[in-house]
C-alpha cells in the first residue's frame, strides 16, 4: 500500500472527503516524524511504537577493499509493532 491508497482506505473508512484524508494521513505522519526527531517516543496502542535509537560508533569493514574502517554513531528511527499488530499478521 502507497500512500494514495492509504488516503483512499481512511477517506473510505472514515467517511472523509479524498482531500480530508489526504490532510488526516499527513498530519499523523508529520506528527510522528517530528516527535521522533525530538526524541520522544510515540505509542499508538494496538499498532506499534516508533522511537529513535542510538547507534554506537563500531569498526567495520570496507566490502569492496575488505579495509578496516570506523563506522560513526548515529540515530535512527525505529518501530516495534504492538502484539496486537503481530498476532493479526500472524492470524492472516
């Protein structure tokens, strides 16, 4: 599912205009990404949690020259499905 067809399932869903929906899907999203990026986590009850998580600095190894190298920390988001998320992939 892209995201015009997630737009057209909530307008389905929810009885909204296509442009109702467009405008719901992107606030949820802008909202989620935008607490991420402050670092706060985000729970959606039944869904999931999405969180930022801190990679630590580690050596590594170029693939291509087999060269030792340092990979530098970073954050990136990540999501934990909820189990209710999980049994219903499951139950499919």
């Amino acid at each position: 599912m892209n995201r015009k067809e997630l737009v057209e399932t909530v307008a389905r869903e929810a009885g909204l205009t296509a442009a109702q929906a467009t405008a719901a899907v992107a606030a949820v999203l802008d909202g989620v990404v935008t607490s991420v990026a402050r670092g706060e986590k985000v729970n959606l009850p039944g869904f999931g949690t999405f969180e930022l998580r801190h990679r630590a600095a580690r050596s590594g190894r170029n693939p291509q020259t087999g060269e030792a190298m340092e990979i530098a920390a970073s954050d990136a988001p990540a999501f934990k499905p909820a189990a209710a998320f999980k049994q219903a992939v499951a139950d499919r």
